[in-house]
C-alpha cells in the first residue's frame, strides 16, 4: 500500500516550528565573528602542537646521538626511582677519607713548567683519542678538538695538576671501538672551569652536585636512581626525595646519557666515589681540596 503524504499537515508543522527572520537570536557577522576566533585559537593549537613535535624529536635525536657514545650501554630507566626509605636502608654511606689541603694555595705553588708540561701531555692524549675515532671511522672530531681547546688551557692545565688527574683519561678504554665518553669530557672541562673561576655553567653538573650536598649533609645515600631524578623531573620520587633533590628538566629518555656523563666526569676528578657497583650506584662526596673548593662555589 502506497503511503499518502498530507500537504496541509505537513505545511501545517512547518508553519508552527517556523520562526521569523527578526526572531534569530544571533546574526551572520556573529556568527562570521565567532568562527574567526574559533579558527584562530585552532591553528595557535596547532602551531603548539607542532612545537611539541619538533621538541619531542629534538630530545630523541639528542638521546640517540648521545647513546652511540655512551661508554658502557645502560639500561633506560621507565619506573620510578626507589624511595628514600629504601635508599636510607641500603645502609650508611662509609666515612672518606680526608684528604688536607686548600686548592687554591695548592694552585698558586704550581709552577709555570708545571702548567705546560701538563698542556703538552694533554694535546698528546687528545691527539691520540682522535687517531682512535679515526681508525674506528667515528666522526666525532670537532667535538673532541672542542673540548681539548677548553681543557688545554694553562690554568685548567693547573688545576689537572692540582687535582692529580692524569689527562689520559680521554682514551681510557671502557670495551673494544669504545673509549672515555665525549660527554663526560665536557661536563670534566666544566667542572675544571667551575674549580677555577667559581662559576659551573652545565645544569646537569649544577642540579647533581647540590643534590650529592644535600643528601649527604641529610645522612641519606645519593643512588644512580637519584643521580637519574636530579638529571630529569619526568622522574617520580617520593617526597621525602623530593625534598632533597635538585632538579633539571630533560626528557627521560636524555637523563641516563647525562647522569652518567656528569657522575664520570665527576669520578675522574676524585669528587665523588661509588660505594656500590655499576648496576646499582651509591656515590658518596669525596672530603679533598677540589670538592671542598666546589661546596664554596655552591654557596656562593
């Protein structure tokens, strides 16, 4: 059976729900208006997350560039560091020894020999770790000529001296085609410039080194954990931790390359010690001329 459609009913409803042109509640530029500010406030979200994009993709290449010249591969750490109570019960750090001296007096008794035999031993160890990249087609020679031009330096030369830190370091030998980390050359030549001029510019080598001070000085261990939440704040730590700990804001993925660079750097120059082992870190503050010298540039 064919449906019959009423006209008059249906002109009927129409007339009923049909309202007059004067009766709109808004007007065409309004609605012009309103859909500008909508278009606008999409493409500043946009542009936002595009910038999000561009950042996330910056911090994997540099997460990337930076793990081709880790010298030992260290596992990526996705959970939450442990807690300080758990730190606190791996038990009390052991007492350092003590070590005398002022190292400013002791730089002043150096000699001026002294100061260019050590830059001659240091373009001989820097020559050499470049012949190694070389012989192993690694690129990464502006980097390390960088950094040798910031440590050959006469008074950086001095405070190698001071701090009885052979500059042979750079081709220490961590596993075959791998040598001493570039980076934690860099935050080394950082730390020497700290020494001298009592300024440290590195944030990593800044947020790590307060935070060692601070939990040493609150009777609490500094682990690798730690040493990983000082580098990045994407890590999740308890309040107790959180109180103690000095942070940067790097993503996850960058902070075991920059911990470890800064806590190498670090190890080279008798700052700090590891009271326990690779897989599980607890580095105490060393009591000698140099890290008192940095405890003074921290308060400063």
């Amino acid at each position: 059976m064919t449906k019959r459609t009423d006209k008059t009913t249906t002109t009927a409803v129409i007339e009923t729900v049909a309202l007059p042109v004067n009766a709109v509640p808004f007007k065409l530029e309004d609605m012009l208006s309103d859909l500008a500010v909508l278009e606008a406030e999409a493409d500043k979200l946009a542009e936002a997350e595009l910038a999000a994009e561009i950042v996330a993709a910056a911090e994997q290449a540099d997460a990337a560039e930076q793990a081709e010249d880790e010298d030992e591969p260290t596992e990526q750490a996705t959970e939450a560091p442990a807690t300080s109570q758990a730190i606190a019960a791996q038990g009390e750090a052991n007492e350092v020894e003590h070590v005398p001296g002022d190292l400013k007096e002791i730089i002043k008794a150096i000699s001026d020999d002294d100061r260019q035999i050590m830059r001659s031993y240091v373009h001989d160890a820097f020559d050499r770790r470049l012949q190694f990249e070389a012989a192993h087609g690694n690129k990464k020679a502006d980097k390390i000529d960088a950094y040798r031009k910031k440590i050959a330096t006469l008074p950086l030369c001095a405070m190698l001296v001071a701090t009885d830190t052979d500059p042979d370091f750079v081709n220490r030998s961590v596993s075959e085609g791998k040598r001493y980390n570039i980076y934690a050359i860099d935050k080394l030549a950082d730390v020497l410039m700290g020494l001298e001029t009592g300024f440290i510019k590195n944030p990593h080598n800044l947020a790590i080194l307060k935070s060692l001070i601070l939990f040493r000085d609150a009777g609490v261990n500094f682990t690798g954990e730690m040493a990983l939440a000082a580098a990045s704040d994407k890590f999740k730590v308890d309040a107790a931790a959180a109180k103690l700990l000095v942070r940067h804001t790097v993503a996850k993925g960058t902070a075991s390359t920059q911990a470890s660079s800064t806590m190498n750097a670090l190890q080279t120059l008798g700052i700090v010690i590891n009271r326990g082992d690779k897989k599980r870190a607890i580095w105490q503050l060393t009591d000698t001329p140099q890290s008192r010298r940095l405890e003074e540039v921290l308060a400063a």
